[in-house]
C-alpha cells in the first residue's frame, strides 16, 4: 500500500512538473506564432509555398544533425543544447524585428517563418519525446491529457500577453518574452530529468545510440511510422488549407502588421480554448476507456464534417457565440484545436510503445520533415487550384476525400502490429521491456 501510494505521488508530482514545464513551452511558442503568421499574412498564400519548402529543405538537412545529437548525448544534454539554441535565436532576431519595415516583410518572412517553425517543431517534438521516454503506455493515458492541458494553457496565456504587450511595446520586445519563457521550461525539464534518474534504475539517461540516420530509415522499416507520416500529411494538410486561405484573407482584409498580429493572435487564443475544453471534457475520457488509436480518429472525423460544411456553405460569415466570423475562421479554429487537443496526447500516447531510438530519431523524422513535406504539397497544389480557377468550395470538396483517407489510416495506426501491448504498471521497468522487444 505504501509502495502503491508512492508511486502514485511520484506520478502526480511528475506530471505536474511535464504540465508545467509545457506551459512554457507553448507560452514562448504562442508569444512569437503571431509574429511569424503577421509575415505570411502580409504577403499571401502565394509566397507561402517559398516558406514551407525552403522549411522543409532546412529539416532534411537538420534530421541527420539531429540523429547525432540523440545518438552521442544523454536526455539532458541534448536537452540543455537544443533549448539553449532557440533561446538565443531568438534574441539574435530582436534587432531584425526592429528593422522589419526597411528589411521588408517577404525577405524576414522567409528566415524567421523557417526559424519559428523549426523551434516550434523540434522543441515540442523534443519534449513529447522525452515524456515518452519517462512514462509509460499505462500512464500516459491518465497523464498525457493532463500535461497536453498545461501545454494548452500556455497556448491560451501566450497569445493573451502578445495581446496585451503588442501594442504596448511592439512586436520586437516580443521575442524576449518567449525567450524567458523557454528558459523556464528548460530549467523545469532539467529539474524532471534529474528526479527522473534518481528515482529509477534503468538507464535511460544514457545516449541512445545507433545511426544518425535511423530516423529516416525507421519509416520504410517500421508500420507504425508509416502510418503516422501519412497521417501527418493527409491530417496536417487540411490545416495547412485553412491556414493558406487565412493568408489571402488577410492580405486582403488586413493591410497593417499590428492589425494582422491581434487577427492571427484571436484565432490562436479561440483554436487553444477549443483544445484546453476538449482536455478537461472528453480527450481523457476516449483515451482512458477507448484507447489512444481513437484520439486518432475522431478529430479526422471532426474535419471531414468542417470540410463538407465549407463546400457546401462557401465561405461567408457565420454566427458564433453571438459574433460573425468568416467560416474559413471556423475551419482553422476547430481542425487545429482539435489537433492540438486530441491528436497530439493521443499520437504521444502511442510512441510510449515503441523503442527509444523510434522516439527521438523516428518521431522526429515525422514530425518535422514529412510534416513540412505535406505543407508544401498543400500549399503548392493550393496555389495551382487557385490558378486554375477553383473556388474555395472546390478546394473544399478535395480536402473531404483527404479526410476520409486520413481517418482509415488513423484507424490502422492505432492498432499497427509493431506496437508494444499497453502498459499500466510502475514507470518505465516493462514498457521499456516490451519496446526494446519490439
């Protein structure tokens, strides 16, 4: 009995610091997103297949770099090197933000969106990767809710202090806020880490090892990878056409940077009260009585129905909470909050399953890479439709026949044969077992 309620307060007081420490994760990533999404907003969906390819570009030549790093340095040096990188990016754009107007919008639009978007994908990828590698199947069906709701929290609060500071101090200042924030999270992480090794006696905080290529050749070698890469194209892809309609509505309706920033920073804030909702009311619940296989699923569901509405609808202003928002507002606010809410606990849940090098080499090879990779199928064949003269309902109409794909995959993922069986007992002993069977 004792035993058992020690492990329960070990799991609590874990979990608590995982929420926390990914508070402030989402807090610095939310504090910038706006700043990076005013860029795209102010030249179109146009220039936005220029931002995803030369992004994905970046993450191929990133992924071997990456590989090594996990194969040569413990959790927490890898850790420490990664955050402390995007800590002082940012402060090294400060004095670039201050010059936006004389260096133009296209030109830092192109650096700073590729630099946003690969610390918001290798940061969140590194931590999931590491709350993976310390809990397991069993837990992270009771916890990872609970800490996807800190991160949520700190999706909310960031675009609130963006909110409230913009106008204040502008968007330059911004991005040593976020800086602050990482530095927070990175120091709780550390903190999680060292309890972590104390606590237990595996080892775990050793290098993992192996080639740095693993991460690419564990997509052609393992089903569950190849699942999740195809989900992460067929899935992501109908929020990347949300977000490349946005891009030509605001440059449209949205001609000044601060006027864009507060645009992009209510759909971010209306997207993370979608996903905080979802964690406190149902997320948990699937996971616990349905499995994580179903995290999957349901939000594919959730935008095919968004998507038949658009092509049947168009994209005129609807009613919402007694306010009138154009209906691709409410595509991207429910295709993403339900993303960030369900899809990301339960596809997290998932990799507790897998081995270790599969964790950091393999998922990150899928959630950075393959991710950009679709990005650039979306917002290319976007623009080609557009030049081709198909509507938005037309483009809409395509996105449901994506949908419905994606959710037979994300039925086939959850149940993909190279899964370790789930897990409830102490941390890490037989999950680890199990995956390193796997």
């Amino acid at each position: 009995m004792n035993a058992s309620r020690t492990a329960a307060a070990n799991e609590g007081l874990a979990s608590t610091l995982s929420a926390l420490a990914f508070f402030f994760v989402m807090t610095a990533y939310y504090i910038i997103r706006p700043v990076r999404d005013q860029l795209s907003g102010a030249v179109g969906s146009q220039s936005l297949p220029l931002f995803y390819g030369s992004t994905f570009v970046v993450m191929l030549l990133l992924t071997p770099a990456f590989g090594a790093l996990v194969a040569h340095f413990s959790r927490k040096r890898l850790l420490a090197w990664c955050y402390s990188f995007f800590i002082l990016g940012l402060l090294a754009f400060v004095p670039a933000f201050v010059a936006q107007e004389r260096i133009g919008a296209r030109e830092l639009g192109v650096v700073f969106f590729i630099w946003a978007s690969v610390f918001n994908l290798f940061v969140v990828s590194l931590f999931w990767s590491f709350m993976a590698d310390i809990f397991d199947s069993g837990q992270a069906r009771r916890v990872f809710p609970l800490i996807a709701l800190g991160g949520m929290a700190g999706a909310v609060f960031g675009p609130l202090v963006t909110k409230l500071l913009v106008q204040a101090i502008g968007v330059a200042p911004l991005l040593m806020v976020s800086a602050a924030g990482l530095l927070v999270a990175l120091v709780l992480l550390l903190l999680l880490s060292e309890r972590h090794d104390c606590r237990t006696a595996d080892r775990s905080e050793d290098a993992i090892g192996g080639s740095l290529w693993a991460g690419i050749k564990e997509l052609w070698t393992r089903p569950f990878l190849r699942y999740m890469a195809i989900l992460m194209v067929l899935g992501d892809g109908i929020g990347t056409l949300a977000y490349a309609l946005i891009a030509d509505y605001a440059k449209v309706h949205l001609t000044d940077k601060i006027a864009r920033t507060a645009f992009y920073n209510d759909l971010d804030l209306a997207t993370n009260v979608l996903g905080a909702v979802l964690q406190l009311t149902f997320t948990r619940w699937l996971l616990m009585r349905k499995g994580a296989g179903w995290g999957l699923v349901v939000p594919s569901l959730v935008n095919l129905v968004l998507l038949v509405l658009v092509a049947l609808f168009g994209v005129g202003n609807v009613m919402v909470l007694g306010v009138m928002v154009p209906m691709l507002s409410l595509m991207m606010v429910g295709t993403r909050g339900f993303a960030y809410g369900m899809t990301k606990p339960s596809a997290d849940a998932l990799y507790t399953r897998v081995p270790r090098e599969t964790r950091y080499k393999g998922k990150n090879f899928v959630e950075t890479a393959i991710w950009r990779f679709g990005d650039v199928l979306v917002t290319s064949g976007v623009t080609l439709l557009g030049k081709a003269g198909v509507a938005v309902a037309g483009m809409a109409s395509i996105g449901v026949g994506v949908s419905m794909l994606a959710t037979w995959v994300a039925a086939r993922a959850g149940r993909s044969p190279d899964l370790a069986p789930e897990q409830s007992g102490p941390a890490g002993e037989s999950t680890r077992a199990s995956a390193a069977q796997a």
